[in-house]
C-alpha cells in the first residue's frame, strides 16, 4: 500500500490555486481582519470562521472542471428562479422585507445564488448560440436576466438586485451587444424615469432625495451619509491610526464592520490607505481581465469576465455610497466588510476564475 506523503498532500491542496489571485485576495483578507478588528473586535473570531469556510468553498470550485458548470447552468438558474418564487409567495419577513426561504432544515437567501447562476447561465446561453447570434437572441437574454432581478428588487432587496443585473448585463454586453441597442435603452430609461421613480418604494425614494441634500434630514435619514462623509474626508493623508478613529470608535458611523467599513478605513489609514485597497482591487480586476482573455472558448470568456466586473461593481458601488455619491443600497465592501454569505459568494467567483485558468489547456478551442 502507497502511503501518502505530504507533498502528494500539499499538491492536492495548491493544485487548483492561481498564485496572483490567491496573494490578492489574501491581502484583501488581512485588511478585512484589521478592519473588524477595529471595528467590531468581538465580531473576529466569526470572520476567521466565514473566511475558513470562503477558502474551503473556493478550493471545491477551484477543482471543479469548467465543463461542469457549464453542465449546471440551467437546473442551477431554474432552481434559484424556482427559490425566488418561493420567496415571492412563502418568505420569511424581516425588517420589512421579504428576502429569505424556511426549507424546514435551513435557512436560504436565493438572491445570493443568483449572482452566480446568472452570468452562469447567460455564458452557456451565448455558447450555444455564438455559431449566428441575432437580435432575438439578445432578447431571449435579457428576459433571462429580468426575471430574476424583478423578483429580487420585488422583496425589495435593491443592492441585490443591481449586482444581479450587473452580472447578467456584462454577460450580454461582452457577447457582442450593438451600441445601437444599447444607447436606446439609455435613451428609454431616461425617458421612462418619472415610471422608474413612480415604482421605488418609499425608503428608496428617501435614499435618492437623501443622496442629493442630506443637511436637509442631519439627524434622520441624511444621519448615515454625513457621518460617513466626515469620516472620510477626516482621515487626510495618513489616518488617525489602527483603532483611533473617532467616528468609528464612538459609534457616529453606522454599520461600520459591514456596509460602511470603507469609511472606517478612511478614517483610520486616510488616503494612503484607500491607494493601497484601490490598488489591490485593482491588481483583482487585472488578474481577471488576464484569465478572461486567455480562456480558450466563449463560455469561459464570458463567465470569467462577468466574475471579473462583478468584483468591479462591489467596490465601485460600495465605495460610492459611502462616500455620498451614489443612494445607499446596502453592497458590502468585497472581501473587507464583515459577514458570511457575500463572502462565500465572493471566493465562489474566486474559485471560478481558478478553474477557468487552470483548465485552460485542456478545452480544445
């Protein structure tokens, strides 16, 4: 019998990882410990445990071959649709929203499978029919992308819903949409903004009227955007120092270990700080835009370059509305803020990046 020596176990273990990726992603997790440890310091010991659960997530889907997620992409899709209707009509409500499924033995929030098995299924969609794609094909994707975010933005879960869209639109759009289509449904939206706006519900109504003049509510609705603001701009070049920040420690900041954590680091690393985060977000895009590229066929060009923007839109929409330029939507800071499930949802997109590169020798263009 051929006994098993740990060098056979330290290749199963690496195998799978992408180095770049993984050295990226591991300093992005070293900020996320600093910063709760800062934040909410009793809240460590459950990120190291979310973060153990991430890697382990993320190894699973390193190894699993491109060729089977694409196998899985229309049960997974019809299985979350299936999920978001049962959210529709058999939810549980929390907080004035309708966003989690009692399956009995467990708890589900279908909206987070969805930012996978969107640009999952979009991706095996465009493969089938990249031979002659027509218009009506970009149409039978956009009702493939709408259905799930209407029923996310129905619970309301907006945040949720704009990253869903986002996956599923990068997908379209990388698959060749035309800039004609394009800048007529710009046009359309504009034009059909007085219906947009007659749609959101009250409390996004607020958060857009916030955005705009938030002196006018100081105390009450505009509370979280000042506060965060003053944080912010506070920080100057250097920061006040690792767990000095007064905004931050005196509890002026409002979800300052998930939603708003940016501002937290802002206050306490300043300038300086927000470089070497934009920069390591930066160093995440790259590295995904090199897989995307190099992949050997469409549907792994088009997942990998939708998990890629996602990663893009987290940051880019965080860091926004913590910073008083765009309504607050509740997005977390990826792979910073605290919490569980966008941190799985995040090393699964991780872990698919991994697979696409790793593979990529193996699928015959």
């Amino acid at each position: 019998m051929n006994r098993w020596h740990p060098r056979q176990l330290w290749f199963w273990l690496m195998a799978p990882i992408d180095v770049p990726l993984m050295l990226v992603t591991g300093l992005l997790l070293l900020v996320a410990l600093a910063m709760v440890a800062s934040a909410a310091p009793e809240r460590i010991g459950n990120q190291v445990f979310n973060m153990s659960v991430a890697l382990v997530v993320m190894r699973i889907v390193a190894q699993t071959p491109p060729q089977r997620l694409m196998h899985l992409a229309l049960p997974v899709y019809v299985g979350g649709l299936l999920l978001l209707i049962g959210v529709a009509l058999f939810g549980d409500i929390s907080k004035g929203a309708r966003r989690w499924l009692n399956l009995g033995f467990m708890r589900v929030q279908p909206s987070e499978i969805m930012k996978i098995a969107m640009p999952l299924m979009l991706a095996w969609y465009f493969q089938r029919h990249e031979a002659l794609l027509r218009l009506r094909d970009y149409a039978i994707a956009a009702i493939i992308l709408l259905l799930p975010t209407a029923l996310i933005a129905r619970q309301p879960d907006l945040g949720t819903a704009i990253l869903v869209f986002a996956a599923g639109f990068y997908v379209i759009f990388l698959a060749g949409l035309p800039w004609k289509v394009i800048i007529g449904m710009t046009v359309a939206a504009i034009g059909g903004a007085p219906l947009i706006w007659g749609a959101l519900h009250d409390y996004q109504r607020a958060r857009i009227l916030t955005l705009l003049d938030p002196e006018k509510d100081p105390l009450g609705k505009g509370f979280h955007i000042i506060q965060s603001t003053i944080a912010i701009g506070s920080g100057g070049i250097l920061g006040k120092g690792w767990g000095q920040g007064t905004q931050a420690q005196l509890e002026f900041i409002p979800e300052r270990h998930t939603d708003f954590i940016f501002s937290v680091l802002s206050e306490e690393f300043g300038l300086l700080g927000n470089t070497v985060l934009l920069g390591l977000y930066s160093l995440l895009v790259g590295r995904g835009v090199m897989i995307a590229v190099n992949a050997p066929n469409s549907f792994m060009r088009l997942f990998a370059g939708a998990i890629t923007l996602i990663f893009f839109t987290y940051a880019f929409v965080n860091m926004g509305m913590v910073s008083g330029i765009l309504p607050v939507v509740g997005v977390p800071l990826p792979f910073v803020s605290y919490g569980g499930t966008s941190l799985v949802t995040l090393f699964v997109g991780i872990g698919i990046l991994m697979s696409i590169h790793r593979h990529r020798m193996l699928v015959q263009k």
